[in-house]
C-alpha cells in the first residue's frame, strides 16, 4: 500500500485524470471525487468525475461548479470503492484499468495497481481532507462544500461509532474554510423528497423482528418503488432505519433488483460486526455498516441472512 504523501506526489505527476465513483452514488463518493478534482483542477489539470448512475440534484452545490471536459484519459483514479462490482455496468471496463483508488473500506479487495485504503476514517472524504493538503492546494468554498458533505453524510451527521477527534477537526476546517454545514446537515438529513417520503413510509411498514428482536429486518420491492415514485437516490438512508429501533442490534434492509438478487444493507452496533455477515455472500464494508447480494426470493433471501445473523449473535 502506498503512503498518503506517495499518492500526492503520483498526483501532482499526472494530467488527464478520470475519477471514478460507485454506483448509486452517494455523498461520500460524490463528494471525495468532486472535492478531489476540483483541487487537481485548481493545479492546472484536466480532469473529469464520472460515475454508472446519475448524481442527485441535491448535491448540485458543489457538482454544478465544475465545469465539464472531454478528453482521453491517462490516468484513473477511483475513490469510496471498495471493489470493482460496485462501478456498475457503465463503468465496469475500468475494472482492471484503475492505476489507484483511494479508500476508507477495510474490505478493500486492492483490484488497482495502486492503493491507499485508510479503514480508521470515517469517510472517504476525511482522507481526500488530508490529500489536498499534501498537494498544498488551498481550500475554497466549494471543495469545503464537497468534502463536508461526504464526511457528515457518511457519519450519519456525525453520530456513528467510527467518527474521531480527527473527523470533527477536518469537518471544522471545512466549515472554517466557507462549509455551509447549516445548509448541508438540512439538505441531507431534514429535506425528503414526496417520493422518499413514500418509500419510507413502506419500508417502516414492512419491518419484521426476529431473534427475540435482536434483528430488524425491512425490505423494499420493485412494486413498493413503483407505488412510491421512488428512485435509486431515494433510497439514501433508508438503510439506517431498523437499527435506530430500541434493542435492535442487527438493521437489515433489503432492496429488490431487477437480476432475481436483494441488494441487502447490514448496520449493527457495537456488539456484531457487519461487514463480517456480508462477507458470508461476498460483500463487505465497515464493522458497524456493510452490503452484499443475496440471490433468491424475499422469504429466502431473509432466511439466508436471518441464519447468519443467529451464528454472529451466538458467537458474539
């Protein structure tokens, strides 16, 4: 793995940068590649975001400031990805073309030919704070914008376990360098849309408990979003839902595919580890927020994950 201050001096050396972020984007990988570009620009550098699904119109406060490119890459660089599957069909020729990707997944599978995975940072933005130091590029307003938003959405507004010292002080310099984190924490965590609203009304409504209600299970069909008028980016969030219910340990919620698969989400306390139940199907993430597919109906898709959940919570 290379040091930070390696992948700074990598940087400062290329030009014709392509940025990758992950499918259904979300702030942290928004904001880690447009906060990173953004700076890479200010160098003199042509460089350019791109990403499978499109960016959400709410993060147009900073994304709308970067003008856009067209030019032939040289140099890819991906960031907040923890594995190829997640650039999605539209990017998935860049699988074996990633010259670096810079992370903060600890399930980092290490598929580009080079790497910084920081697994203590609560988001991927906390480590492009400490990059664009590096480079001594020096922060305005709109990478501020950028990188607050990826640290506070990926923080849950600053209250999951894997926030330090260190975020809040990055997340202050933002805001000392024109962050409006007013504006921000409102956008991102107090503002729904009509269509999120809906969903999130169904998905509260489809939650099961099990385990002696150790484990909250919820789920999202492709019905339940065609009833709602909801889209991928709606679903932001949701995730989090059956673990904020009192003695729940285990939130799971699950999302329907069009493929035959759920796309499942694990958030846990303190006591389990998520990414160690998603990796039983091969996904992975954080020790307290992690993903995987299953394959299968919902009633067999619940009872995989169900099972999985019973052995972490008897081995605990």
């Amino acid at each position: 793995m290379m040091m930070l201050e390696s992948v700074a001096k990598t940087l400062l050396s290329k030009d014709k940068i392509l940025i990758l972020t992950h499918r259904s984007p979300d702030g942290d990988t928004i904001g880690s590649g447009y906060a990173l570009a953004m700076a890479l620009r200010k160098l003199g550098k042509n460089v350019k975001v791109d990403c499978t699904d499109p960016f959400p119109e709410k993060y147009s406060y900073f994304t709308d400031k970067l003008e856009k490119l067209e030019f032939d890459e040289e140099f890819v660089v991906s960031v907040d990805i923890a594995d190829t599957k997640l650039l999605g069909e539209k990017l998935s020729d860049y699988a074996d073309k990633i010259d670096l990707c810079i992370d903060h997944h600890g399930s980092n599978t290490k598929y580009a030919k080079e790497y910084y995975v920081e697994a203590s940072a609560a988001a991927a933005a906390q480590v492009i704070a400490k990059l664009i130091r590096l480079m001594n590029v020096e922060f305005d307003k709109d990478i501020a914008n950028a990188i607050y938003t990826g640290i506070t959405t990926d923080t849950g507004c600053f209250r999951y376990t894997n926030v330090t010292a260190e975020t809040h002080r990055i997340a202050a310099d933002m805001i000392d360098c024109g962050a409006e984190s007013g504006m921000i924490n409102r956008l991102m965590f107090e503002t729904k849309s009509r269509s999120r609203l809906e969903i999130e009304r169904r998905v509260m409504d489809s939650i099961q408990f099990y385990l002696d209600g150790r484990c909250a299970i919820a789920y999202a069909t492709i019905d339940m979003m065609k009833e709602s008028g909801a889209v991928d980016n709606d679903m932001e969030g949701v995730s989090s839902l059956p673990r904020q219910i009192e003695g729940v340990m285990a939130g799971i919620t699950l999302r329907e595919k069009n493929n035959g698969k759920f796309k499942v989400s694990v958030r846990t306390t303190d006591e389990l580890d998520a990414s160690a139940i998603c990796a039983n199907f091969g996904g992975g993430g954080h020790k307290a927020a992690a993903g995987c597919m299953i394959t299968g109906t919902l009633n067999e898709a619940i009872e995989q994950i169900i099972e999985v959940v019973r052995q972490a919570l008897e081995g605990k």
